[in-house]
C-alpha cells in the first residue's frame, strides 16, 4: 500500500455535490477560519475506512498528506496517525505526540482538531505533567488553543476536571467563536459527570462568559435553569 494508491483510493470516491456542501460548511471562503481548504467531497466513513486499509504507512508519508491542501488528505493523516498511537508501546508514543505537536499548522480545522486532540495530547498526558495544555492554550494560532481545550476531554472522561476548567477559565476572553464553542462544549461535558462542579464554574464566571459558550454549557440543563443563566 502507497502514498500515490491512497491518495487515488481516496480521488475516486469524492463527490464535486459533497465537497461544495464541505466547503461551505467548514467556511472555505475568503477571510474565514477555513479560508483555502479544498474538499473532494469524501465522507467521513470512507475516509475511516481508507485510513484502516493505509494505517501501515510510515510517519514521512504522512507528514506529505499532511501538508495537503486537501482536507481528506490531512484528516485520513490524523486517522491514521491514531492508528499508530494506539497500536504503540507506551515508550513509542513520544515519537508520535512530537510528530504530532510538530504538525499542528496542519491541523487546521475544527474537525481535525476534534478527532485527534484528545485520543493523542490528551490521553498522553493523563499520567504525565501538563504543563502543554497550558502553553498550546497560549498560543496565537487558534487551533493550538481548540487543541488545548479539547485534548482536556481525556481527563474529563477520567472524571478529572481540574484542568478543563484551569484551560476555560484561561480562554473565556478567547475572540473566536470557534473557542467559545469548544468550552462550552467541554464545560457541558464535565457537567454530564458533575453538575456541581459545572454550576461552580458558571456562577463564578458567567459575566465574563461569551454567550455562545453558556449556551454550550447549559445546553443539557432543564429549560427553566436555562432561562435563569441565560437571564443573569
């Protein structure tokens, strides 16, 4: 299995009908936060079923998707780079999380950064320092910063909560919508396991909230609780 093989397995189950759909839908114009992305209108399924049957391909083949303009290049990338990180000894994983960290110019989107975030920063650091979270959240590139956030899911499905809510506190004042969706959406995650914990945070920080992550974060609370944040 080749590079050139995928990238024709890959050529022929785009759609022109799809790949216009994607490229409204990830906001491909000019001046949006996905502003040159070129789309071939292939699903998401094909694409995982394309990574499973190229999930031997080395790191260097990889690293030549991921500089591809065409989405479903760097998406099956980072699928198959999953597929290394889960099949590797845990002494291998550095080698993969600095591939990674490397690349994150490429992870350019929020689909990209949603589906490897977590399964790789994340679930490496959960026994680890982590301090990364911390600078990724800092950075001035805005999917270093969803990185940094979404990778937090990791502990939050470990029932630890400490560190999404350090990294949403940190990024309340984030000027991207993108940001505001991505906290909210793991504030609502760490209150599916602990509506304390969530209702604390809110408390404390609901007038500095964008409104866009309240509303992410509330979105599981009964109507009449919503109205009441909502209304603060």
């Amino acid at each position: 299995m080749t590079l050139a093989q995928l990238k024709k397995d890959l050529a022929a189950r785009g759609s022109p009908a799809k790949a216009k759909i994607s490229s409204s839908f990830f906001k491909t114009g000019k001046g949006q936060y996905g502003e040159g992305d070129v789309f071939l209108g292939v699903t998401v399924p094909e694409s995982r079923a394309i990574a499973k049957k190229y999930a031997k391909l080395p790191l260097t083949d990889l690293k030549k998707l991921l500089a591809s303009k065409i989405h479903e290049h760097r998406l099956i990338a980072l699928m198959i780079l999953l597929e290394h990180y889960r099949s590797a000894k845990p002494r291998e994983r550095k080698k993969l999380i600095d591939f990674y960290l490397a690349h994150t110019k490429y992870v350019n989107n929020w689909d990209l950064v949603d589906l490897s975030a977590y399964h790789l920063v994340g679930d490496y650091l959960l026994d680890k320092e982590t301090g990364l979270l911390d600078a990724l959240s800092r950075s001035k590139n805005l999917w270093e910063r969803r990185i940094s956030i979404v990778s937090t899911y990791a502990f939050i499905r470990a029932h630890e909560f400490a560190h999404t809510l350090r990294i949403a506190e940190r990024l309340l004042r984030d000027e991207h919508d993108l940001m505001h969706k991505a906290v909210g959406w793991m504030l609502r995650e760490v209150g599916k396991r602990d509506e304390k914990t969530l209702k604390t945070f809110l408390n404390k920080h609901i007038h500095a909230m964008p409104r866009t992550a309240l509303r992410y974060a509330i979105e599981r609370f009964p109507e009449k609780i919503r109205k009441e944040y909502l209304a603060r």
